[in-house]
C-alpha cells in the first residue's frame, strides 16, 4: 500500500537542494499522479506546516514526512474511511 493510494491531493513543500523538482515532474507527468509542488526558504517545521494547511481546502489533512512508513495492518483492521476519509497528503522536504 502506498500514500497515494489514500488521498486526493499531494502537496511537496521544497526547501531542498536536491532533484525534488524533477521527481515531482516525473509524478505528476508520467505516473498520474495529483502532486503539486511549492518552492520555498528554508524554514522552522510550524512555518511549512501553517503555509501548507494555507494552500488547500481539503477538510481533512494528513501532513506526512518523506521518512513516515504508512502500516496496512491499519487499513486491513480499520478500513480507509474510518482512518483517512478524504485527505491531503503534506509532505515535507
């Protein structure tokens, strides 16, 4: 299972250096995939978080780090629309 299996959005916050630009072109272009990406200064964690909650309209948000592990035994025992009922995932670089 995977994150994008359970939201309608992804949202990259990018204060990096590396080819995140290019990885997220490569999501969007050749996997489909809803992922939109905001270039940004490098700043504290409840500065990015605030911004992204700011960018979307989604009432549920999940904010999600590039080093979070998602668990399908969840899923298997609770099912997705108890767990996550229509999100977005934020992640944060």
């Amino acid at each position: 299972m995977s994150i994008k299996d359970l939201v309608d959005e992804i949202l990259v916050l990018d204060a990096s250096t590396d080819k995140t630009p290019e990885i997220v072109e490569d999501l969007r272009e050749n996997q489909g995939l809803p992922v939109k990406l905001h270039r940004m200064r490098l700043g504290d964690m409840a500065y990015t978080r605030n911004l992204g909650l700011s960018m979307t309209k989604h009432k549920w948000i999940l904010i999600w780090d590039a080093d979070f592990i998602l668990k399908e035994e969840a899923f298997e025992k609770h099912g997705r629309k108890k767990i996550l009922p229509r999100v977005l995932a934020a992640y944060m670089s």
